[in-house]
C-alpha cells in the first residue's frame, strides 16, 4: 500500500468513527498486524457453532484441522483413483494381447466376454454382430432388427452411457436381470460390424459424465481384429 493510501486511510479514521469496513482495509494492509502485537490474540473471540467463545488462536487451529482432514480425503480419492486406472490400464493391456492371437470369431467373441466378466469384473457384457445368418458361438443379429430395437442410440456413431429403457436393456442384455445403466459403442471399421455393450445393476455406474475411452479403445481393436477374421466381411 502506498504512502498516500495509508494516508488517506488515516485521515479517514480521524474524520469518521471506525467501523467494520475501516478496520477490515486496515488489517488487510497490515496483515502482519498480529504478528507485531501478538497480545492482541487475547482480546480476539469467535463464537463457536456450539454458542460458546473461542479465541482467534483455537478458531485458526479448527480450521487448520478441518482443511488438513480435507486434504487428507482428497489424497485418499486421487490415490484410489491412481490404483483404479492402473488396474483398467493393465487389464486392458492384457485383455488386447489375448485378442491379438484369436484366430476365429468365435475365440474372440468368448475371450472379450470372458475377460470383461471376470477381470474387469462388469456385470453385464454384450456383443452383438450383425449378421442376417444364425451363428453358433457368438451372437448375431440382423442389422434392421438392431436398428429397429435400439438404433436411436447410434446417431452420433459414438458410445452412449445413460439410463436407457428397459426394451433398449433387454435387448442388449437378454440374460441379465436389475440392469439400471449401460454403455455401449459401435464397432465400425469400413462398414458397421456391430456392437459391444457394458451394463450395471447401479443407476448412476453409467452416465454422460463417465469417460469411456477405455470402452472405446478396447472397439478400436476389436473392430481392426474383426475385419480381418472369416464371418465379419
């Protein structure tokens, strides 16, 4: 603060009484005012939530304490998040170099399944090919009956979290029962080759805030693998 600042200020206080806001600008420019008459703490209290008077010392460790327990938590969720994502990371990892060797649709089909099921540990998994032929080992569904039951949800050609309707749900989950939110996105290489979807028992599990890009990567790869294996051309 400038000389003509602290000045103004000055003469401020001689022509008027003080008040909150005088005082306030005061020890806003003069914030080591404690630190220079440290008796002062002595005369300063706050009403505590319980009614009773604490002074500015024990106001100042309370909330000390209250931001340390809030960092606290804070480190706690990066670091479940951290483990979280090194775990989808490496399950993943390992579910793409498993595909990598599959050799037939079906192996794929049953190794994606599986994988998800049991290492990423979802609920409820899909896959649909589209396929206007009855398949043995793996699901297939005309192109026009997926269109018909859920082909509101492709529009964008990107994946889709949400609550979806219970006919949306039964279709994607046929076996599953409780399903409250899905994701889902298309496989597509040169031409649409069908479907992978995930779903939960927890309504909120899958929503439009939910990042997807391990879902989304994971149809990359399945979608390049699939092109190239014999029943998707």
């Amino acid at each position: 603060m400038s000389a003509s600042e602290n000045q103004a200020v000055a003469e401020r206080s001689r022509h008027s009484e003080l008040n909150d806001e005088i005082v306030s600008e005061y020890l806003k420019n003069h914030d080591d005012f404690l630190q220079r008459n440290p008796e002062m703490l002595d005369y300063l209290h706050i009403t505590h939530a319980s009614g009773s008077a604490v002074s500015l010392v024990e106001k100042q460790a309370s909330v000390l304490r209250e931001r340390n327990t809030a960092l606290r938590q804070q480190l706690k969720t990066l670091t479940a998040n951290a483990r979280a994502n090194d775990a989808l990371f490496r399950h993943t990892r390992a579910l793409v170099i498993t595909l990598l060797d599959v050799d037939s649709l079906e192996s794929l089909y049953s190794q994606f399944m599986r994988s998800l099921a049991r290492d990423f540990e979802i609920e409820h998994v899909s896959m649909i090919i589209y396929s206007d032929e009855a398949a043995t080992g793996w699901r297939a569904e005309p192109m026009e009956t997926v269109k018909n039951q859920i082909g509101g949800l492709f529009k964008g050609h990107k994946a889709v979290c949400g609550t979806l309707r219970k006919e949306e749900l039964r279709f994607l989950f046929p076996e599953g029962t409780g399903v409250g939110s899905a994701a889902l996105v298309p496989l597509a290489d040169d031409k649409p080759i069908g479907l992978i979807a995930v779903g939960s028992s927890d309504a909120n599990r899958y929503n439009s805030t939910v990042d997807t890009l391990f879902l989304s990567h994971i149809a990359d790869v399945l979608q390049k693998l699939m092109s190239r294996l014999p029943g998707t051309r």
